[in-house]
C-alpha cells in the first residue's frame, strides 16, 4: 500500500498558492493512497471550529471528496492549529490522532508525530506549550469570545515570530536524545514528523540497530511529500506552481 505525508503547510487566505498546490496534491497524488496523514500545522492559526473560515470549508469539502473515494484522512495537531476539532474533522470526515501516534505501515511499526515536543532545549516554548495543549487551557480558549481568541492568536504569532527570530538555529531543532527516547519507549526504527522546517532524513542507531528520522518540510517556496510503500520512503520536494520537481 501507499500513503501520503505532509506537515506544515501554514494554509492561509493571504497564500493562495499553496493552496490550490494542495488542492492539486489532493487530485493527483492522493487517490493512489491508502490513507493521507496531515501531521499538523496545516493550517497557519486555527482559532477555533466556531470561528468562519471559507477556507478551511473549502480544504474540508475537498478532504471529503477524497474520504468518499476510500482513502481515509488523518489529522495530528501542530502549535499553530491545536484548537482544530472534531467539526472540522467531521466535516473533512478526517481522524484526529494523538501526537505521538504509532502506526503500522506495510508491515512496520512507524512513530507520527508533529515534532514540537521532541524541541526540549527550547525551555520557554515548551513551557507554553504544555499550559496550551491542557486540555483545561484548550476548553477555556474555545470558550472565550471569537473577538478574543483572534486577538490572543494575533499577540501569539507575534511573540512566537520574535522569540524565533532571537534564538540560536539547534534551540529550536529537535534534541536528539528525545528522540531517541521516545523511539525506544514505542519500538519503532522510523520517526516521522514536520514543525522545524527542516527536511531531510536523519540515519541513526536505536539499540544497535539502523533507524531513521525523517523530517517532512514547510510549503513556502516549494511544496514537501513523503510518499511511502513497500519499495520504501520518498521524501520529494515540488513547485507550487506545478510546474516541476
């Protein structure tokens, strides 16, 4: 079997582009796939399923079509849409998974996550992280007025784009003993995940044996695809204009 992995594509309506190359993923690439995991930060800020986006609609419809043909559709939360819900996810009929998720793909035991967690040498992000993905936290945001929320959102992205900017490149990288931690504490030799828009596929040793951590990338310039089946791992990169590889 065939399946599709994608992150971090930051969908927004000011990006146009990286949405209809979405869209064309969704046509050309998908059908062949048993299943298409979206391993978060699909969307640039998602303030919640009460909030009108003809955007996520459109994304939603199109997720549906697709779900309708037989391929299933899963979801993994990132840090800039972890108030998506079971709305959206009902309306694109999408999966929502926990992060870290392990799968079986064509046989072998695969960790999913998003990535952010695996970042521990960021302190303060990972403090704001665990406050923000409290389930009480995330029940008191949804409850907030919208006008609210998006004011939040706004103050959120700003800090985030200013702490980035200020910190040193391996901060706000993954730490290699995270994740050699969690791959042992799930048995898997394959890690996949996006967030730091780093693509590329790690080799390493996981109690003496060869594994792998592959990183999906950010579509800003180019589109990024991990395509997996039984001949092994692709991770492919792409113009958004579609007009080349």
């Amino acid at each position: 079997m065939r399946y599709l992995f994608l992150s971090d594509l930051h969908l927004e309506a000011e990006r146009p582009d990286i949405t209809r190359a979405f869209l064309r993923c969704l046509d050309e690439r998908a059908p062949a796939c048993a299943a298409v995991y979206i391993l978060g930060d699909f969307f640039e800020a998602w303030l919640g399923d009460d909030d009108p986006n003809p955007l996520g609609d459109q994304v939603a419809a199109a997720l549906a079509r697709l779900a309708d043909t037989g391929v299933e559709i899963y979801f993994m939360h990132g840090n800039r849409d972890f108030l998506l819900g079971k709305g959206f996810c009902n309306k694109a009929r999408a999966t929502l998974l926990p992060d870290p998720s392990r799968v079986t793909l064509n046989g072998e035991p695969v960790l999913l996550m998003h990535g952010d967690s695996l970042c521990v040498d960021d302190v303060a992000y990972m403090k704001m992280r665990r406050w923000l993905r409290n389930p009480v936290s995330v029940a008191v945001l949804n409850a907030l007025p919208l006008s609210t929320r998006h004011r939040i959102g706004r103050k959120l992205r700003s800090e985030s784009q200013t702490r980035t900017r200020m910190k040193a490149s391996d901060i706000t990288d993954v730490n290699q003993q995270a994740v050699e931690a969690v791959m042992r504490r799930h048995g898997v030799r394959t890690l996949i995940h996006g967030h730091t828009h780093r693509p590329a596929v790690h080799e390493l040793q996981i109690e003496g044996k060869a594994a792998q951590r592959i990183v999906l990338g950010d579509w800003d310039r180019q589109g990024w695809v991990l395509e997996v089946d039984q001949d092994g791992y692709r991770l492919e990169s792409f113009e958004l204009n579609g007009n080349g590889t």
